[in-house]
C-alpha cells in the first residue's frame, strides 16, 4: 500500500507550502511547475500530489440558522441513524457559533476534518488506516482500523466520530459501519467524479455561498485566488499542520 | 463401563449418520443469476478470486483514489442482488447463499450496502445531528 508520507517528501511540500500559504500566487515561483498543476485526477490513474484539495469557509456569509451543509452531508454519507445518546451520533461536519466575550461580534460556521497536511490522526493510528491521500483528502481505511480511537484523541478539531451502532442505512459509494472511525471525506466519491462536496453545494443552493471548494495549487481556481486577496486564518495555525480548511472572517 | 461403550455407540453412529448425509452430499447452493449481461471474468476465474480482485482493488480505490477498475462491489451488487429481495444477502442470495454453504464468513456488509441502488434517507440522521450541534459547544 503507497503512503504518501515518506519524510523528504513531506520536508518539501511543508516548505512549499509555508510559502504558499503566506503569500499566495506569488509564493508557487521557486519550487513549483505551473504547468503541470491539474485540476481534477484523470479517471484510472489516481489521486495526484499535484493537486491539494481544499475549502474556504466565508464566515460572513454563514447563517447562524443554517444548518444546509449538515443536513446534505448527513443524505449524502447515509448518516442516518439516531443514537440514544446524542453525544456519541456521528458528526462529519457540525455548526458552531462562536461569540467574542469582549465585543460581543457573533460567528458561525461549519467545523469539519481540516485535512492537515500533517495530520496527527495519520502519525498515531498504530494500523495506517488513518491516512492521507496524494491529493491531500485524508481518510479512515476501515478495512485495518481497529476502532482504538487514538486518532479521535489526537485530533485538535473533535473532527472524528466512531460508529457506536450497527449500521443498515449506507450509500452504496459511502461505505460505513460500527466499531470504525470515521470524519468528512471531502465527499472523495463526488471529488474523484470531478464534483464537489455536498455541503458546499448544500450552501449555494441555499444562496449563502460561504463554502468555496478546490485545488490550493492551481493558481488559477477560484479558492487560491480568493486566497491570494483576502486574508484567510487556519484554525489552530499555532500547530502548523496546515489544514486544508481556511476560514475568512474570524 | 457400560455408559462408556454406549457413549462410544452413540458417537460412532453419529459419524455413520453424518457421513451418510455427506456422501448424500449437502445441497448446493442455488445460486440465482438474475442479471442480465457478462460478468467480469468466467465464472471459475469469479468463485476461486474474487475475494483477491475485490481485495486489491479496495486498497488501489481507497488509497490510491484509482477509480473505475473492473472489480468493484458495487459492480457486483448491481448485477447480483435478488430482484424479490433487492439484497445480495438472504438465504437464496448471491453472496450468503455461497459462503454459508462454504462456511466463510464475509464481512464485507457491515460496511458495504448489500442493497442494489439504495438510496439512504440521511434525515433521521439530520435531525439526530442537529438536536447534537444544538446544545452549542
Ligand atoms: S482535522 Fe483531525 S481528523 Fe482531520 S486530518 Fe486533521 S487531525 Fe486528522
Ligand atoms: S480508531 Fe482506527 S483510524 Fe483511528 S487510530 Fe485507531 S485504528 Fe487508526
């Protein structure tokens, strides 16, 4: 099984990155090939490293009554069971509402899997079946995860459930079942069609627009050139994992 | 002494009786073709690898992201599930039919959707979820 994990790899890409996340266009001059940065993977050949999924999440424009992406994604990954205890359902993404103490200015917004670049869920899991995908996108293997949970722990956004229940209900493309680990694919199934997640589509089609997916490294998408004009935060950037996920507005 | 020999008695014609209802044979499972169409490979290629098709595939999609191989479940659910059922499961379907024959537990489905086209609700879930998100952090 390939990991892209190997250290050299990771020292260059987390350079590259540093660069690309402080400065935007600018920074993909040195170490980047333009020519060869693609937008979706060709069908048969895979994820590709060239391409880093990502989402911009314009906290602006989120309505704090809005719940479109969690309901859509829920339809989406056949969550549908409801456990007992509500505190052990299964949240992929889920909806926060944060509120400065001092100046009393409210937020809200979708919280998910940030989609570190260095993700600790990967560096824990002692079976690799957490682990991240060429193009960035990480994800549970559930064919070797042992249902220890190291990586719920290790995971600084609560971005991780585990399955309590014996499931009935998957989608046939969302496989899912109990005593697994599981958080938010990017909705891998849809990205590897050349579409993109549910959630993002939810909140347009519900006009909010907050949700911006796609490819960091194409300079020419519409997320790294939002990226290059307005400033964008990573939650938690103090532990420089470089999540996939940025916010604006907070 | 004598429970000993008639324990040995009991347990001798219980061999005799199950080898009798071997050589009888156990019966076979039906298994129902429904679907119309070729499968991927023939038929004996299918019963001795498609446990290793499946296998490898899963790790080259999941991992890898390489997707439209030829072996593939869902492939195989389309084609396979019952019409009455909908399921690859069941006593007459595809899967179990065989590997309860074969005494081969397949675990595939605690995950996998035995079901043809299914399409889950997801809003029990939405609404389970947004009770959850509601008790604010
Ligand atoms: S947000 Fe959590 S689950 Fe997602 S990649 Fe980072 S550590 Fe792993
Ligand atoms: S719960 Fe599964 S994915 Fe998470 S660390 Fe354990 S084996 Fe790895």
């Amino acid at each position: 099984m390939t990991e892209p994990n190997d250290k050299s790899r990771r020292g260059f890409l987390g350079a590259a990155a540093v660069g690309a996340a402080g400065l935007g266009v600018a920074a993909i001059a040195p170490g980047l090939h333009l020519i060869e940065v693609s937008q979706a993977s060709a069908p048969g050949k895979g994820a590709s490293s060239k391409v880093r999924w990502g989402m911009l999440i314009d906290t602006t424009k989120c309505a704090s009554d809005c719940n479109a992406c969690v309901k859509a994604c829920n339809s989406e990954n056949g969550i549908s069971e409801v456990l007992k205890d509500p505190r052990q359902a299964s949240q992929w993404i889920r909806k926060i509402d944060l509120k400065d103490a001092k100046s009393g200015i409210t937020h809200s917004l979708p919280m998910m899997c940030q989609h570190c670049e260095h993700p600790p869920c990967v560096d824990v899991c002692p079976t690799h079946a957490s682990m991240k995908r060429a193009d960035g996108i990480v994800l549970v293997d559930r064919h070797t995860c042992i249902g220890c949970r190291y990586c719920m722990l290790a995971c600084p956004y609560k971005a991780r459930s585990f399955v309590h229940m014996t499931l009935t209900e998957q989608n046939p493309e969302v496989p899912r079942g109990q005593g697994c680990v599981e958080s938010c694919t990017f909705c891998v199934h849809r990205v590897d069609k050349g579409q993109i997640p549910a959630c993002v589509e939810a909140c347009a089609n519900a006009e909010h627009n907050a949700m911006l997916f796609g490819d960091l490294n194409d300079p020419n998408s519409a997320i790294a050139q939002r990226i290059a004009e307005v400033k964008t935060t990573q939650v938690r950037a103090d532990l420089k994992l470089n999540v996939g996920v940025r916010y604006q507005g907070i | 002494m004598v429970r000993l020999l008639a324990l040995m008695a009991f347990l001798i014609m219980g061999a005799v009786a199950s080898f009798a209802t071997h050589a009888a044979g156990v019966p076979k499972p039906m298994v129902k073709i429904e679907g119309s169409g070729q499968c991927i490979a023939a038929a004996e290629e299918m019963r001795l690898n498609h446990m290793n098709m499946l296998g490898h595939q899963r790790d080259r999609s999941l991992r890898q992201g390489i997707r439209g191989e030829k072996a593939s479940l869902i492939g195989c659910v389309d084609c396979h599930a019952s019409k009455s059922t909908g399921s690859v499961l069941g006593k007459d379907g595809f899967c179990e039919s065989c590997h309860a024959f074969s005494a081969v537990k397949v675990d595939c489905w605690q995950c996998h959707q035995p079901k043809a086209n299914f399409k889950a609700t997801g809003t029990a879930g939405a609404v389970g979820a947004a009770g959850a998100v509601g008790a604010k952090p």
